[in-house]
C-alpha cells in the first residue's frame, strides 16, 4: 500500500507580477525624483491590488517619496539647499 504524498498547501503565486518591481523602484526613485517614485508607488499599488499581493512597498514609495519631496520644495524655499551646494541663495 503506497502513502499519498504530502500536501505543502496551494501552490506560490506567479512570479510574473511587478508588484515588487514597482515597489523597489519607486522607493529608489524617491531619493532623487519624488514624482517618479509617487508614480511608481502607484503603479505597485494598481498592481497588487490586480494580483492580490500585500502593498506594503507601494505604501513605502509613496510615503517616502512625498516626504522627501515635501522637504526637497522646504529647503529650497529656505535657501538651505543653496548653502548647502555652494549656489547663491
């Protein structure tokens, strides 16, 4: 008599889906283009909602990248970022 073999539950996702893709580049492209990040947080969040993923990384790029935009317009509203790169404030 041969035993079943052993259920290790539903099979992965597919691996085809760019939630993750997006995610990582939006939070890469915060640091030095905050609306390109804002754009691809969105587009990880239209993802993961598609493929029925956790958006955890979406919500990242987003917040990381309106954060560092909103202090991005503050300093250079205050002429910090021009001491702080030598131009003329």
């Amino acid at each position: 008599m041969t035993t079943p073999p052993p259920y290790y539950g539903p099979p992965a996702q597919p691996a085809n889906d760019k939630t993750t893709l997006w995610g990582v580049l939006g939070i890469v492209f915060a640091f030095c283009c905050s609306p390109l990040g804002i754009v691809f947080g969105i587009l990880s969040l239209m993802e993961a909602k598609k493929v029925g993923k956790e958006p955890t990384l979406g919500y990242i790029a987003i917040g990381l990248s309106a954060l560092l935009f909103v202090v991005g317009i503050v300093l250079n509203v205050t002429g910090v970022l021009g001491g702080l790169t030598g131009g003329k404030s």
